[in-house]
C-alpha cells in the first residue's frame, strides 16, 4: 500500500500543527504518517529524515513563517526521489497556486482552502489509476489546470459546512508525546467580521462545533493533563452565551492546564467577566487585538470596534490578577502616521496588558487590504511575511525606528522582569510618555551600539541602570537605582552584578537570623523545618530604603510593611520587619 506522509513545519519546538492531525483524522487512512519539524533544523536533516520514512506523496501544511523553508525542502526531496508526489496545502498557498506551480516545478499539486473538503478522495485517487476524480475537485489544482472559473483570485476556496462531522484530531496515543507543547484547538471557523488586513475576512461564514462535544474535548486535553490549550477561534467570543458557557465550565475544572483564547475586548460585558474573576490563577489566558486605537484606522480596514468598551472591560480583566492578558497593535495600517501610531501605543500600553505585542502589516494573499494596496500607496516585501515597507502615512525611516522600539517593549516591558521600574518611569512621566521612554532609550540603544551585540539578561539590567541614572533627576535616579536592583533580584538572582550597591547581611548575620525559626516561618514558610546552612543557599537579604520599599509594595499590591531589610526567595521579596 502506497505511503503518505503530511509534514507540519512549526515555527519553534514547542509547537504543534493541527492541520497534518486533522486531515489524517479526516481520511481515517492507515497509511498515513505525521512528520513535525521546525524552521531551525538543517534542511539535509529534514530531507534525510523525510526519505527515511519511504513516502510515495509528501503533503506540506503551508503558513508565512514556515513557506520559504518547504520551498527548499520540496525541491531537494522531488530532486532526491523524482517519483514522489509532493503537494501543498494551507493558507499560504490557497490563493495564487497557478503561479507557485509555476514557479515550483517540483511541486505536483496545491489544495485551497479547508482540506478536510477534499483530502480523503485525494489521497484514495493518487493510489488509484484512474485520475479523473481529480478533476471534479474543484479546489485542487495543478499545473496547466485552468483555475479561472473561481470566485477569489482564481482559486475555488473549499469550505466544511458542517464542522461536527470532522472527527477529533487527537487520541490517546497521538496526545501523550506532545502533552508538554502547546495544543492548538478549534471549536468554529471563520470570522463575522471584515477587518481588510485578515484572511479570516475573506471566509465570513461561522461555523460552530457543538458545544457537548467541545466539553468532552476539553475534558480530553485537562485529562492528559495538556500543558496549554491554545484555540485558534478567531474572535472566540462572537457568540457571547456560548462563549460564557464554555469559560464557566473550564472554571469548574479543577487543572493544571492552561486555555488560551483570542477575544474582541469589546464584545465582553460583565457578566462573562465575574465568571473569569472566578477562575484560579493560570487557567486562561487571553489575546485581544486592538491594532488601533484611531478611529479613521480603524475605519479605513473596516474594523468595527468600540474603544470606550474595549478600555473599561479589558482594564478590569487586567485588573483580576487572574489571568495572562496579551494585547496587540499593528503598525502601518492606513491612516496612521508615526505620531498617531504614539498616541495609540501610550492609550493602550496605559490599561497595563500583561504583554503589548507590536506587530507590523502583512500584506497577505487574498485580504483586501492587499488587493487595495495601491490605495494607500503600499509598499511591502514580495516575499512572506509581505511585511509592510512604508504606506502614505507613514515612511521606511519610521517603520524601522518602530522596530527598534518593538524591541526593546518585548525586551524589558513583554518580559514582566521591569515591572517595578518601568511602572515608576511610567506613573512619573520621567522621560514624557511611555512611548517617549521607549523612543528615548532606543536612540540610546542605537548609539551605544547596543543592538547589534547579543544582550544577557543580566546586560539588560546594566543597561538600564545606566540609561536612568543619567537622563533623570536626582530622587528619579535614587528611586529607580533601587526599584531596578530589586526587579533583578524578583527574577530569582541571589547575587548581584557590580554595577548596583550591595547593601546585603554577613554571612554570619543571615546564618543567625535564619536559625530563628519564627522568622523563617513566618517569611519563607516553604523553607520552614530546614536547616539554616540549607535554606541560606536558597535566598538572599538586601537594604533598601524605606519610601522604596513602600512604593514597590504598592504597585506589587501586597500588605504594607516596616523596615528596609529584604529577603528574596525564587522571586518573591519579603520585606522583614524590625
């Protein structure tokens, strides 16, 4: 019996790919094998690896990300073994397969749109003689086959009407090797909405699984004890009951599995947020796109959003302490120049997100926006990710400089390991807004040379106290010499670089105060009934002033205390009294 192996390219290791598990689940074939690799690996590797496993047709689930690394893995496996058949499916290539035939030879057929539409007849008719099926498939093409007659850039793009009929991806002896990665789910499909720069936007129809059926297989993943769920839902909430009956039956669950879901922030209300203020810390985790927070943007992509709504529900979401909130902006979107991109980063960078992804345009295939881009006078790369060059609103020089701002916001702001000092420079508006900050201490970056060198955490703490210590004033500078001395120390350290002041116990002084057993109790309760010579390897005291001491229990929101002694254990600091 012939062989088929569906390779999944995935952007890093912790990934995995639904759609290779979801097709093989689809045909119910035995001969189908899955192959996962990522976009690190050597090429001759992933070849060799590919040959080994004696496929006679080798399908390829194509993205932006992994597009360019399956062009050269196709032609050297095509080249290695010419009898093979080799396809592609994905959105990648659902939108213009007549030219990437053309330009890759080596390929032999594309599948457009959702492959579950197509896949098993596929597969059954390449072990077949008789090829004519093929032609009554109306989304897979290949070369020399006339694909004008569709309806989207000649492509006739499949689409499952009925979702509940496609099979589980996932069982018990596919799920155990990968518990430990992130599991991508769908409960639906498509998206109501029209935003112009989004391929979800160009399939508007909404399909649902039914909801016993999703409770059953969140039941399988928290059973295998998956480390996250991640649901690839586009805009999760759309239907809000069956949005709040779904969160409220995770929040019943008693896991370790971590549900990660992507929203629109105003289509929450309240009663769906007191049912996440219940859930225990770590349970969910949400992504809300807000891109802009300028109406003639938003406008302009033909996004339909109520900022007012998306500012007072996500800051209360925010402010459960529950919950991992991720939040993104687009730059060069039309209608957005340099400055008005500031004010939109500042408004949504002050609801205080867990983490504020600045991403910049693709320009993908099939979207609007694309077919529009001379409207806007775009210019992008012709390659994937077809990332935006410059637009009318906004230059080359300024998108280049939102990259090195985007830098240095995942650097210090996405890694949470600043939070006390930055949240300082931002309340007292050291260096203006926080936008202005981080424009600040990019040009600083820029002319010390700094981001052309590889940076350790520890360089970044360096670096900071630096920069601080001389563009601030005085009390600025003496608070935020202390604040960044103990975000470092928060991240675990039991030591200190040269560039802070040590103001830390003997040797002899932490032994004794350590042997009080009351003390340890009562501060580091975890360590509580171990030996002193044990538990002084695992910690480490330092002094601070008082006002500090008090200004960073604040912002941590943990009872006020006295004294300007410290101890820190794996991150936490217990201020101790005396």
């Amino acid at each position: 019996m012939s062989k088929c192996v569906l390779v999944g390219v995935n952007a890093k290791y912790v990934h995995t790919n639904l759609a290779i598990r979801a097709l093989k689940a689809a045909a119910q074939a035995e001969n189908i094998e899955l192959c996962e690799v990522t976009i690190n690996d050597q090429i001759n590797v992933v070849v060799g690896r590919l040959l080994r496993m004696q496929g006679d047709y080798y399908g390829f689930s194509c993205y932006i990300w992994n597009m360019d690394f399956i062009a050269k893995i196709s032609e050297v496996l095509k080249k290695s073994r010419p009898n093979c058949i080799v396809f592609w499916g994905g959105p990648e290539v659902s939108y213009d397969s007549g030219r990437l035939l053309e330009d890759h030879p080596f390929v032999d057929y594309i599948i457009s749109g959702e492959g579950e539409t197509v896949f098993p007849e596929f597969v059954e008719t390449l072990q077949s003689r008789d090829k004519t099926p093929l032609l009554k498939m109306e989304n897979v093409n290949w070369f020399g086959r006339n694909v004008s007659h569709s309806h989207v850039n000649g492509e006739k793009v499949g689409i499952v009407e009925d979702l509940g009929a496609l099979p589980f991806p996932y069982d018990d002896q596919n799920i155990q090797p990968i518990s430990d990665k992130i599991i991508y789910y769908e409960s639906m499909r498509g998206c109501p909405f029209q935003c112009s720069y989004c391929l979800s936007s160009t399939l508007q129809k909404v399909r649902f699984l039914p909801l016993e059926r999703v409770f059953r297989e969140l039941d399988f993943f928290i059973r295998h004890d998956v480390k996250q769920v991640k649901f690839v839902d586009r805009t999760f909430n759309v239907d809000i009951r069956r949005t709040k009956a779904i969160i409220a039956y995770l929040v019943e669950k008693k896991c370790a599995t971590n549900f990660h879901f992507e929203i629109a922030g105003d289509l929450l209300d309240d009663e769906l947020l007191e049912i996440i203020a219940k859930a225990p810390k770590g349970l969910l985790q949400f992504e809300i796109g807000i891109q802009s927070t300028h109406d003639e943007t938003l406008e302009a992509i033909t996004r339909k959003t109520d900022l007012e709504k998306i500012r007072k529900y996500v800051k209360r979401l925010i402010g459960f302490k529950n919950c991992h909130v991720h939040v993104d902006l687009i730059a060069g979107l039309p209608k957005e120049t340099y400055a008005v991109f500031k004010k939109s980063f500042d408004e949504t960078i002050a609801i205080e997100p867990g983490m504020l992804q600045l991403g910049f345009l693709k320009l993908l295939k099939g979207t609007k926006i694309r077919k529009e881009a001379d409207k806007f006078y775009y210019r992008y790369a012709s390659f994937p990710p077809y990332e935006v060059i410059s637009n009318d609103f906004i230059s080359s020089d300024e998108l280049m400089r939102l990259k090195d701002i985007e830098d240095l916001v995942d650097r210090y702001y996405n890694s949470s390991a600043f939070y006390l000092s930055l949240k300082y420079i931002f309340e007292n508006q050291c260096w203006g807004s926080p936008f202005e900050f981080f424009e600040a201490f990019s040009d600083y970056w820029r002319e010390e040379g700094f981001y052309e060198l590889g940076k350790s955490k520890e360089q970044l703490y360096g670096i900071m106290q630096t920069f601080t210590a001389s563009g601030v004033e005085v009390p600025h500078k003496e608070m935020l010499g202390e604040l960044i001395k103990m975000d470092y120390l928060r991240q675990g350290h039991r030591s200190l670089p040269g560039f802070f002041e040590n103001r830390t116990l003997s040797k002899t002084e932490a032994f004794e105060q350590l042997k009080d057993e009351a003390f340890v109790a009562a501060c580091l309760p975890a360590l509580s009934g171990q030996p002193a010579k044990q538990v002084i390897k695992r910690v480490f005291f330092q002094y601070f002033e008082e006002n500090a001491l008090d200004l960073a229990q604040r912002y941590l929101g943990t009872a006020p205390g006295r004294g300007r002694l410290c101890v820190f254990y794996e991150g936490a600091m217990v201020r101790v009294a005396g």
